[in-house]
C-alpha cells in the first residue's frame, strides 16, 4: 500500500483566523485530523474525515506522546492524509520535532506548516508588545517546564536578568510562585519587575492581569486565572493600558446566544467572536422543503408567464435554485423576468447566481416593499412569491389589492429542533444577549426556553413584535434590517 503523508500544521493561538491558509487548506482534504486540547475546534467544523482528539490538559493525558507519535503514523501507513493540528506551532514547544523523528525512522513524507504561536500573539492581543526601543531591543522565550518525568522545575532553564530584554515563560502557570521567587533572589530580577499574565490569549475568554514580579502569583490568585497562560516580564508590560485594544470592544466577553440555522448562523458567529464575544450557537429552526412540491415545480415549468418573481428571504432563494437546476434550467430561464427581494442578504444570495435584483425596498419588510411596488403599475402583472409556509401574507394581499396577480407558493418550512442538553439549555438561558434574525427564532426559542433575563437583540420591528408577544421587549431592535444591523445595534447599547 502506498504510503500516506502527515501535515504537521499549528493551528495558531486560538483566534480561529489565525490559521495559515495553507494550514486550513489541509485541513479540508485530510482523511483524518488528530488534535490537540489547544487546537481551537471550531477548526473542525464542517470537516467530513476521521477526527481524533489526543489533547494534554495538565497531568490528563489521552494518550502518552510515544502512543501518539505510533498513532500518527499508523493512520499514515494506512495510505492517508493525515494533519497533526496543534495549537501555536508545533515546533515550539510542541513536541513537533519528536513526531517528526519518528515519521523519519518509518520513511513517511511529512509536511510542516508553521503556525502563530502564543508567546507573541498573546501580548500583542493584550497590547503588549515584546519589544520597544523605549523598553526592549530582544526577548527570550522559555519553557515554565521541560520533562514531565522531571521535577515541577528543576530542568526550567531560569534566565539572568537583562533590563534591556523581555522575558516570556510558557506552560508556568504551575510553578509561578516558585518562579518568581527564584528569579528575584538568583537571577538579580528587581522585585519590582513589571509581570502581565494572559490567560486563553487571542480567544474571547481572555483574562490579562498585570502587577509585579513579587506580588504576580497572589495576583493570579485572586483573579482566579487559569491556565494555559502566558506570563511575560518586561518594561513593555506597562505599555498595556494604553495599547489594550482587543478587550476594550464593547462585545468583548459578552456570552451571546445566536439563534439563526446552523448554515446561516457562520457570518454573525464569525463577527461577534472577532469583536470579542462568546458565542453560543443554539439553532431555533431548521429549515426542510415542504415534501410535496408539485404546485411549484409546475410554475417553475412556465416561469416565463410572470412579470415578477419576489424572494423573501435566502432560503427561498437557495431553494429555488436548486429546484431550478434539477430540472435542467439555469439563470437564463429567468430572461425577461424582473426579481426582487426582501433584504441585502437575499439581494448578496441572489447575486451568487449572477442576478442582481431589480428591486431591494429602503427597509428590510413586506411593508417597505409594498410601497416600491406602489411606484410601478403592477395592475393585471403576474407575481410568483416562492416563501416559506410561515410567511406572512402581507405582501400578497398588498399585491393583489394593487391589481396584481399575485401567486404565492409555498417551498419550506422553519421546524423547530430538539435540544434535551440540560446543562446546554441552562448556558443558553444564563447568557447576556440573545439574538434573533425572525419571527420563527423568536417563537420557537420561548417554546424550548420559556424564561430569560438576558438582553434580547432583534434584527427588525417585525421580529420585535414576535418578541412583544411573548411578553418580554427586546432592549436592541437593529436600525439596519441586517446581520451588520443587528451587531451594530448591539456595540451601541454596550457603549453608552
């Protein structure tokens, strides 16, 4: 059998962008992917291979690192892809060189791909920089331990004091009183050294506390700081309150719940979390093609009898190509016909299918639409309005009330999930934002979680009123019926 290859690819320091792209890019055709505890998962998403977990959280160990270095290998011999993704870079300090060895002693081609490690992203998330004429013109990096099968520190490697140097100790959290106490009283570091601990650095759980080389590890616990963390030492430390930026965003820490399908839920998930927020994703609906689609694919076969086609949202859009390509049809078919829509997301959707639409209303409603159409003379046209079962009829009457002959059929329905997670279902219940881009998120929410004291965020007045309806009044409606919208809103209510 032929051999397979191994891509030893670091994953970088948690901020799931900061991936290389060809790190990701393996990612996607690897047959089996065998990670790390520090290797963000959200990596992972999507991915159709074999996924191992062989993390090391402190003493808890999956497997021994021999046991992993054979399994590597093993799947290699199997004649696979295999990616070995590790958080930061898997040459620094991450056991990547032994790996490799062995991957050599068997003849299995191997790939490294370098990954951002933590002991520069980290600071750098926390504002300090490792170096600084004013402070530091080099830095050193060292190891908090070395061996596991050594003493807590008797193999560290503690460096002499340089006022002109940064220090970064990695994997220390363990022995930091221990080695505080040892730099000042052997290594000549003044008591008085400016220390910045960082925990889950990059990630929006990042926590920095900053104090001095003598007073740090009491400092550390009574923040309750946990590892892993990175401890840095220097005069650049006190650059940190007047660079921190990234946990100076509104959002940042915020626990916010995103309520949107699990295909749709990516964009507003990839913007809270680069502005700082934890995201939950906690799917209200889920979207399926009505089982029966007689009625519309028949006016699909004479889609050239209407004037209009209105799209109210993206997953009639992308449901409706679908249909349109499976009966042998493209864009073309639609020659002469004029599209609107509901909304810039479904004006962005419809675009992936080369077909800018001829009407977008100023706000994202039936209602805002309705008076578009009003400036045309639609009298006697015929509109098609492929929308899911739960739409609201507002538009179709409006058109018809106009003279219009306005076909409305129905292509999808928003069935609402199962969560039976209780612990889940409690972390959704606790968090401080809850976001909801519909009427049907809304109801099917308050039918699984009937009560909430968290901030309810509604992307627009129609799903306002939903939300009013259930006895409860969102503190953020978006002005901006978007995604953009709806963030927007929530950074302004977090900022006054």
């Amino acid at each position: 059998m032929k051999k397979g290859v191994v891509y030893l690819v670091g994953a970088g320091p948690g901020d799931p962008e900061l991936i290389s792209v060809k790190g990701m890019r393996v990612l996607r055709e690897a047959d089996c992917i065998i990670y790390d505890y520090l290797a963000e998962k959200s990596l992972l998403d999507g991915l159709d291979c074999e996924i191992i977990y062989v993390g090391k959280q402190g003493s808890n160990h999956t497997l021994k690192q021999d046991d992993i270095n054979e399994l590597i290998a093993a799947k290699a011999l199997e004649g696979k892809t295999v990616v070995r993704l590790k958080g930061g870079d898997s040459f620094i300090f991450g056991r990547g060189g032994e790996e490799a060895e062995l991957l050599v002693e068997k003849g299995i081609p191997f790939v490294v791909i370098p990954g951002i490690s933590s002991f520069y992203s980290a600071p750098a998330y926390a504002g300090i920089p490792l170096t600084h004429r004013d402070f530091s013109n080099a830095f050193e990096v060292i190891s908090g331990h070395r061996r596991s099968d050594a003493d807590d520190t008797e193999d560290v490697n503690f460096p002499e004091f340089d006022p002109e140097k940064t220090f970064v100790f990695l994997m220390g959290m363990k022995n930091l009183q221990h080695i505080s106490k040892t730099l000042i009283e052997e290594k000549n570091f003044p008591a008085e050294t400016p220390v910045g601990i960082i925990s889950w650095g990059t990630r929006p759980e990042q926590r920095v506390v900053t104090s001095t080389l003598s007073k740090i590890a009491d400092a550390v616990e009574k923040a309750e700081l946990t590892p892993p963390a990175i401890i840095i030492m220097g005069g650049v430390v006190t650059l940190r309150d007047k660079l921190r930026w990234f946990d100076t965003q509104p959002l940042f820490g915020k626990k916010i719940v995103v309520t949107r399908t699990r295909n749709q839920a990516s964009k507003l998930t990839k913007i809270l979390t680069a502005l700082g927020a934890r995201t939950i994703e906690f799917p209200t609906i889920e979207i399926k093609k009505m089982d029966d689609l007689s009625s519309f694919r028949k006016s699909l076969a004479s889609i050239n009898q209407y004037n209009w086609i209105v799209f109210t949202s993206q997953n009639a859009i992308s449901i409706f190509f679908e249909e349109l390509f499976a009966a042998g049809k493209d864009a073309r078919a639609l020659g002469g016909i004029k599209i609107a829509v509901i909304g810039k997301a479904s004006g962005d959707e419809l675009k992936q299918y080369g077909i800018i639409p001829d009407m977008i209303p100023e706000k994202f409603v039936a209602e805002s639409l309705l008076d578009e159409f009003k400036k045309q003379n639609v009298s006697g046209q015929k509109i098609f309005i492929p929308c899911s079962a739960e739409a609201r009829m507002t538009l179709t009457d409006g058109l018809n009330a106009m003279g219009a002959d306005a076909e409305r059929v129905h292509i999808y329905i928003a069935v609402k999930p199962v969560h039976t997670d209780e612990k889940f279902l409690d972390k959704v219940k606790n968090a401080d934002i809850i976001t909801f881009t519909s009427s049907s998120t809304v109801t099917n929410f308050f039918a699984m979680i009937p009560e909430t004291k968290a901030v309810l965020a509604s992307i627009g007045p129609v799903t306002t009123d939903t939300i009013v309806g259930h006895g409860y009044k969102p503190a953020i409606t978006a002005d901006e019926f978007t995604v953009d919208g709806l963030v927007s809103a929530m950074m302004t209510f977090y900022s006054e």
